[in-house]
C-alpha cells in the first residue's frame, strides 16, 4: 500500500499568496471579495440537522434569515456580486444544504460568476445539487471523521446505539460519494476537502481515511479534537501530546510529507471579511471551521452591527465597528496581552505541538487582521510584501508586535 501512496500522492491544498494579497488589499479599502454566510445552528429548517460528540457551536442562536424576504436576498448578494464579490465562504453556525436558499444561492453563482466554498454535513445534498456545485465549481470541505459507517455515525449523532449510528453514519458516505461522482463528471474537478476530526473514537481509523483520500483525490483536513464545546458534557477523550506527536511522526513517515501541517487546519483567505446573519453583520478573519475570532478577542461582541439589505450600508456599518474608540483600544490591550503570552490562546498548547497551527491560528489571524486594516500604508505594504506574499505564517515576535501596537495606538 506505501508504494502507491507513493505513486499516487497525497493531495495537498495549496496557497495561493498572491489572491490572498488581493484580498487583504481590498479589505482594507473597505470592499469585500469574500464573504460568509451563516443560517444558524437551530434554524427550522435551516440549522444543523447532525448533533455531533464534539461540536463547539452554540445551539441559542438563529435562524438569522426569518426576517428577510428572498428577493432582498437575491439583490444582497447580486449587488455585492457586482461590487467585485468572488466567493461565498460558508463555514459554521448551520449547514448550507438545508439552507431554505441553498438552490437560489446556486443560480446566483451560475449567473454571476461567483465561486462558493462551503463547509457542509451534506444532509441536504441530492444528485442534482452535487452535480450544480461541481459545475459552478465549488469547493466542497465535507465532515468525514471516519469511513467506518457506525464510527462516523457515533459521532455524528452522539449515540451508542448501533442501528442508529449505522443509518446516519451510511447516509453520509453514500452523500460523500455522490459528491466524489460528480465530480467524476464534470469538467471544472473542483477541489473537495475532507475534513477529519481527530479523537479517542476515530484515532485509529486515520490509515483508512487517509488511503481513501489518495485514491480518490481528496485533500484531507485534519485537526485534534479540543475538550470543549459538547466533548465537555459527552466526556469524549481528546488526544493526549504523546498520542498527537507519534500520530504526527506517522503522517510524516507514511505519506511523506516534509511537515504534517500540510494537512492541518486551515489556510484562511477570508481576513476581515464579513460574515452575514440575515441583517445582522459580524466580522472574520474566520476561516472553514474557525469561529469568530475577533469577537473573541474583542469580548462577546457577537453581532458588531445591522445593515438593511445594501452593501454600501454594509461597508459603513464595518468601518463604524472598526474604527470606534472603544474598539482600538480593546485591540491594544489585545496585542499587549498577546505580546506577553497572556492571550487568550496562550494556554491551549497547540503552538507547541504544532506552530502555527490549532488555536494558535485564530490568534495569527486576529494579529494579521490589525495588520490589514489599522495601520500605515508603508507599514501595510511591508506587511504584504514581507509576509503574505511570501507565504510567512508563524508567530509574531514580541518586536513585530510592538511595532503593531505602536501602529495602532496613533489611532486612539
Ligand atoms: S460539528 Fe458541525 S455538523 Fe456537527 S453538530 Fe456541530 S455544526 Fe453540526
């Protein structure tokens, strides 16, 4: 099996530094080439139709988009389609599938050329839309912790009961491979990403789900299940270090690759972008599978405005959040705590296991975000030049973030 592994490779996401370039600069000069959706996690008919052991989204919010009517949508979207928009970035708080406009959401990036990239449990996915998202060429990232159906399905509805574990968990694979199918067919073969959620239930079935990525040309995901959220109440075993580390120096050995965080975690392209709740707007960076990072470090502003259903509302409504008093200097005591190792992430340990990834990206991303938007124009074009045009993605040092932090204070 090593042997054509070996032949066949692993599929790897790639970054693309110089999109990510055009969309930092277009962040900063207040238009949105991304955005996000979100339908809320218990939506009628619109939230999460899985109750996964591990899931950390909450289950008070939604549905967000019960106040609008579907001809606002429509406009919504085809106005920022046309203010420059390049992709829907769908990741979290509900599943896009089941998204009562799921099929309009389709025909809009069919008729305008927009690309659409979704996080999805596939529960709403039938022939006919697996065959539309890979003709519009979407990325698809699917939940598919293990290819062993009772496994996959204990997870995904946080039962022990055999019968129940094995329908639900069936359902899934036979989705997924609809999915891979169509994409068979079609002519674009847009790029599909398992994402595989690492914990005591599936740790030894990684061999299985990664071979199978492989032969069927799916970039595996991989990330370590934390202990909170749901894992809390279901008592779920998270890794220990010892069990990540030897599990690490395996993909290393067995797939080859030159640093396991090829397949870990997330290379995010959605900085500051904003993340649409019905009329609520909150804002990133997020990434597929990140939370709200910037409401994190910024306390529980979960909602940082309102607009009604025009973008330029939505532009004004972002910058007021922005450049708000009160805001810059909790950004300030953000960095500071960031810059002395007391941040919010410090803690988790991920960094050491493996830098730059886990938690430790949210707290990169919230570091990249200030960069983005509070700063000179000399010290942005350094920042792209230096950093995202050459790919750097580590921890800052505490230098680098004093030289922020100075940055920002000219604002307050
Ligand atoms: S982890 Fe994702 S798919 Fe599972 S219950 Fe939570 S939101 Fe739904």
């Amino acid at each position: 099996m090593s042997e054509r592994l070996k032949q066949i490779g692993l599929p790897i996401k790639t970054s693309d530094f110089k999109t990510k370039a055009e969309i930092f600069e277009a962040a900063r000069s207040g238009v949105f080439p991304i955005i996000n959706l979100k339908t809320g996690r218990t939506g009628k008919g619109e939230g999460c139709t899985c109750n996964c052991v591990y899931c950390d989204v909450g289950d008070k919010d939604g549905p967000y988009w019960q106040e609008t009517k579907e001809e606002n949508f429509k406009t919504l979207i085809t106005n920022w389609a046309n203010q420059g928009g390049k992709t829907i970035h769908w990741c979290g708080d509900g599943e896009p599938t089941t998204f009562k406009w799921f099929d309009t959401i389709l025909d809009l990036a069919k008729k305008n050329n927009f690309k659409l990239e979704i996080f999805s449990n596939l529960t709403g996915l039938t022939p006919d839309r697996a065959n539309n998202l890979m003709e519009i060429g979407a990325t698809v990232k699917f939940k598919m912790d293990s290819r062993d159906p009772i496994i996959l399905g204990e997870i995904l509805t946080s039962t022990n009961n055999k019968d129940t574990a094995f329908k639900a968990g069936s359902n899934l694979i036979d989705k997924i491979d609809m999915l891979v199918q169509a994409r068979e067919k079609s002519e674009n073969k847009p790029q599909l990403v398992a994402s595989i959620v690492m914990s005591e239930k599936n740790m030894h079935d990684i061999i299985k789900v990664l071979d199978w990525c492989c032969e069927f040309n799916v970039v595996p995901q991989v990330a370590y299940m934390e202990e909170i959220g749901s894992v809390t109440k279901t008592g779920i075993k998270a890794l220990n270090e010892r069990e990540i580390k030897i599990i690490n120096r395996w993909l290393k050995i067995k797939f080859g690759l030159k640093d396991p965080k090829q397949i870990m975690g997330d290379q995010c392209e959605a900085k500051a972008a904003p993340i649409l709740m019905g009329n609520r707007v909150s804002l990133g960076p997020f990434g597929m599978g990140c939370e709200f990072p910037l409401r994190e470090h910024l306390g529980e502003l979960n909602f940082i405005g309102e607009y009604k259903n025009d973008v330029g509302e939505l532009t004004d409504t972002i910058k007021e959040f922005r450049f708000n008093k009160q805001n810059i200097q909790l950004i300030v005591e953000e960095l500071v705590k960031i810059k002395e190792e007391k941040g919010i992430y410090s803690k988790t340990g991920t960094d050491e296991i493996l830098p730059g990834c886990g938690d430790d990206i949210e707290e990169l991303w919230f570091i990249e975000y200030v960069a983005t938007i509070f700063t000179s124009d000399e010290y942005f074009k350094n920042f792209i030049n230096d950093w995202v045009l050459k790919g750097e993605h580590r921890k800052w040092t505490k230098e680098e973030i004093n030289s922020l932090i100075n940055q920002v204070k000219t604002l307050m």
